[in-house]
C-alpha cells in the first residue's frame, strides 16, 4: 500500500513539473500601458479571458460600502448600444460566457468563448462594450440596489453571515478590509448614478487593468484582443493604496442566536500576497487546519472529542494582511468547551510546531495535489490574474512546488510563533447559550 502510495505521488509530482514546463507564460504591456498575462493553448477551440482592477470593496469608504460592488454587477447590465437582454442573448448565441470576479482587493470581468473567429469576434464586441462604455442606467440601478438592500436583510438573519461580518469588523476596526464587500443597507440607499460613473472612471483605467488570456489563438491574436478590449478606457493609473493591519484587541463576542449549533470563528491578521513567509505558513496551516481530515483540528476536535463535523484553518492572502482564520460549528452545550480546545491546538502547534512526519505527508498532499490546481485553462487563467495583480513572478506557479518542498519544520514553527498569537485572537460564537 505505501509503495502504491509512493508511486502515486511521484506521477502527480512528475505530472506537475510536465504541466509547468508547457506553460510557458508571456507578458507584454499594451500601447495605453495595459498589463497582459498570455499563456497559448491549443488543446481545445476555447478562449478563457479575464480583466482585472484595483476596484475591490476596500476602494470603498464608510460612507460609500458597496459602491465598488455595485459598479462591478451593473457592468454587464446595458453597456453602449446594447441593453441587458441583447447582451445576454447575443453571448447565448455564441455559446459564450460572461462571469466575474470580485473581492477586498480586485473587481473584474471575465469571458469564456469558443476560439472559431466569428463566435470569439461577436462575444469580445459585447465585452469590448462591457468594459468601455457600461451604462449604469437609473432602471436597473434602482432595481438592481432593491435587489441586494432585500437579500443583506435577509442574510443578517443567518448565523454564518452574522459570526463572519461580527469577525471582520472585529479584526480590521476601521480598516477598508473591515468594510462589507456588498455594503450596507444605509449606504447603498444613498448611493447616486454618478458616484457609481465617478468610480468607474477612477479605478477601470487603461493603467489599472490586468488582462489575463488562456486558449486557442496566437500572440499576436491576443495582443489584438489586449488592445480592443482596453483602447477606449481612461487614462491613467490609480493603484490601491491601503494602509497597515493592526493587531486587533483580544475580543471575544458571544450572540445570542436560536440556531440549533453554535457558530464559532477566530481570527487574527495573516499574510499578503508577497509575504516572506508565504509557503512555512501555506504548509504549517495545512498540518493545523487545512488538510481536512489529515489536521491537527480535525483529529482534536472531530475524531478524538466529537465535538464537530468539521473544523478549519485557513490563510487568505490580499495585498495587506487578509485573515488567518478558524471556524467550526458544535451543539450548543459543547461551545464552550470547542472553543477552549481550538484554542489549546492552536497553542500548542505554535509553541511546539509541527513533527517531522507531519511536515513529510504535507509536503506530499499539497504537490501531489498541485496539478490538480492547474489542470483547465479556467484554474490557470485565475493564477494568471493574481500573477498580474499582484506582479508575482512569472515563474509563480514553478516556484511554488519548488518552495513547498522547501519548508522544514523550523521554519514552520518560527513563523507561526512571530505572526501568530493565540491570545490575541479575536473570537465570535453565534448561537451561544
């Protein structure tokens, strides 16, 4: 069994290496200074593309939460000559696919289309117009606003929404990453067209835009694609300045809830995208907590107390510190009492670290997994946009295995004991007793 194992593990490592050598990935900017991110790929007649801006909800004030969100859903909803239904029609015509992104950091667009030249050419029109000329028309603003001010409300009964906005604003305070990503009933009321038109033309700049390709089409196709999609945009380049994550204050908020479980969460401000410390905390977190069933919580929690089905760590980097952040759920009764053993697992692993073994079988799973991560052109395309944003090298995706099989036990335990402060965790249980 160990040696099939074995064999297993060794293929995925040879099948990733494989996989990167043949993903070449070019990197040009266009004549208006738009970064392009092109990796050719003709296995199949498909086009992936992605568009990419600093317009992510920490562009957003207290006053204006859910003002970047709105522009980004309003986008696709009528642009130049096109009303929302041509421009749905016309992508279903075409067997195209419109979709975003958005997040604390990067709001964008995307489109998947088959590469033949007339069905790409009819859906990189619609998009071209998407990006260049949105309308925000009053219409569907006020109803589109209608529509999200009735689903906050609603979701402000659930007791996962309340534990995660609860532990947000706990850890970030005042901070653009403590701000909701879709805003807030009372701010999205005040919102006007022209704030929304004022954003657009602010962060959707020509020196802003990341444009990420993927597919079936050349070089030269692709810087083409590059230049009409970007020619009409504003001038100019705004970054995203934010400032530095402070170390919360220590809370712990308990909220009554007549939920039937207890919804636990602790955090405490992780890792940036560049962070030094990237990959001893990728892989020290895979040991505590993001292994599933491999992890030092699941086996605590689950499998010795039975205390939850499920319990999780996680790193989620941004351009500032993003959270480091454990949740679980249990019975009511049991809160208590999983709380204080996450707590204590938590403590433990930082003060002890991980064993050897441990860091062996982790090493194994994270870059036997890896293909997997990059396995269709829509994964890479993702990787090719925080490649872009974030002005990660090209050689990330290489790097990264490489950088895994690096970690050693003592620079796990040494990061995790600088950065992370088991007693400085703010903590929020919904559905407490």
């Amino acid at each position: 069994m160990r040696f099939l194992q074995f064999l297993i593990v060794l293929w995925l490592g040879i099948h990733a290496q494989w996989v990167l050598a043949f993903l070449p990935i070019q990197q040009w900017q266009t004549a208006n200074g738009v970064r392009v991110y092109f990796v050719e790929n003709h296995d199949l007649p498909i086009l992936d593309l992605s568009i990419e801006f600093p317009a992510g909800s920490s562009t957003d004030t207290a006053a204006t939460s859910g003002r970047a969100r709105l522009v980004q859903r309003l986008m696709g909803m009528g642009a130049g000559s096109l009303s929302e239904d041509q421009i749905a029609e016309t992508l279903a015509d075409v067997g195209a696919e419109l979709g975003g992104a958005f997040d604390l950091d990067r709001a964008g667009l995307s489109l998947r289309t088959l590469s033949h030249q007339q069905e790409r050419t009819r859906a990189l029109d619609i998009l071209a117009q998407i990006i260049q000329r949105p309308e925000f028309s009053e219409q569907i603003l006020e109803r589109e606003r209608t529509r999200i001010i009735s689903a906050l409300k609603e979701a402000d009964t659930k007791p996962e929404v309340i534990a995660d906005r609860t532990l947000m604003k706990l850890l970030y305070g005042k901070h653009p990453y403590g701000l909701r990503e879709s805003g807030e009933p009372d701010t999205l009321t005040t919102l006007k067209r022209q704030d929304l038109v004022d954003f657009y033309r602010a962060r959707y700049t020509a020196g802003n835009a990341v444009v990420a390709i993927i597919g079936d089409i050349k070089r030269d196709e692709a810087n083409h694609i590059a230049e009409m999609l970007t020619e009409n945009l504003p001038s100019g380049k705004t970054g995203n300045s934010l400032p530095a994550v402070e170390k919360p204050e220590p809370i712990t908020r308990k909220i009554a809830h007549p939920a039937t479980q207890s919804h636990i969460q602790l955090a405490y401000p992780g890792l940036s995208r560049k962070d030094p410390d990237y990959f001893p905390l990728l892989v020290g977190n895979y040991i505590l907590g993001g292994g599933g069933f491999v992890s030092r919580l699941m086996k605590e929690i689950r499998e010795t107390r039975g205390l939850a089905y499920s319990v999780y760590s996680a790193f989620m980097p941004y351009q500032e510190k993003g959270p480091f952040e454990i949740g679980l759920q249990t019975k009511k009764e049991q809160a208590e009492q999983a709380l204080q053993l996450t707590r204590k697992t938590l403590s433990d692993f930082v003060e002890q670290g991980p064993t050897k073994k441990e860091l062996q079988a982790a090493r194994q799973n994270i870059i036997g997994g890896f293909p997997l991560r990059i396995d269709s052109n829509r994964k890479i395309l993702g990787y090719l946009g925080v490649i872009g944003f974030y002005d990660l090298p090209l050689t990330y995706l290489e790097d990264y295995v490489k950088a895994v099989e690096k970690v050693t036990v003592a620079q796990i335990k040494d990061a995790f004991q600088r950065r992370i402060d088991p007693t400085g965790m703010v903590t929020v249980v919904v559905g407490a007793e």
